[in-house]
C-alpha cells in the first residue's frame, strides 16, 4: 500500500491548482472562487513545507550528535516506520 499526503503529492497538487488558475480569464465564472482556493491551498502547503523542514532539521541536529540509529521521519518517506 502506498502513502498518500506526500510531498510529492503536494507538489502535484500545487501544479494543479495552478494549471486551474492559468485556464481562467479574469472575468470568466469562479475566477474569485478558484483564487480563493489557490489561496488556501498555498496556505496549507506553506505550513506542510514548515513542518517537513522541523522534522528535517531534527535530523540534521541527530545527524551532528553522530548517531548511527537514524530513523527518518515517516511522514518524509511515506512508507513504513522510516527505518
């Protein structure tokens, strides 16, 4: 089974969103609509992004101490318990 929410995943969605925002004119029907969406979604990705950076640098931070039980971050890989 594989891990759904990736940063993959976020990236696709992003690209999306704006392949949606490009398609719309201006003045075209649920252009504020959309806008508003894109909004919300940079938002959300925004704090995912913060998020991933913290557990990255807690890594880093292990990394420094010369441990040799690494354990990446689930949520980073998306699979297993990141051993």
């Amino acid at each position: 089974m594989s891990a759904r929410n990736t940063p993959t995943d976020l990236s696709f969605i992003l690209f999306e969103a704006l392949e949606r925002v490009n398609e719309l004119e201006v003045g075209d029907e649920g252009f504020a609509q959309e806008i508003a969406r894109a909004r919300a979604l940079t938002s959300l990705a925004s704090q995912i992004v913060a998020n991933n950076q913290t557990a990255l640098r807690a890594l880093q931070l292990k990394d420094d101490a010369v441990s040799a039980d690494l354990v990446i971050p689930a949520m980073l890989i998306g699979e297993g318990d990141g051993r």
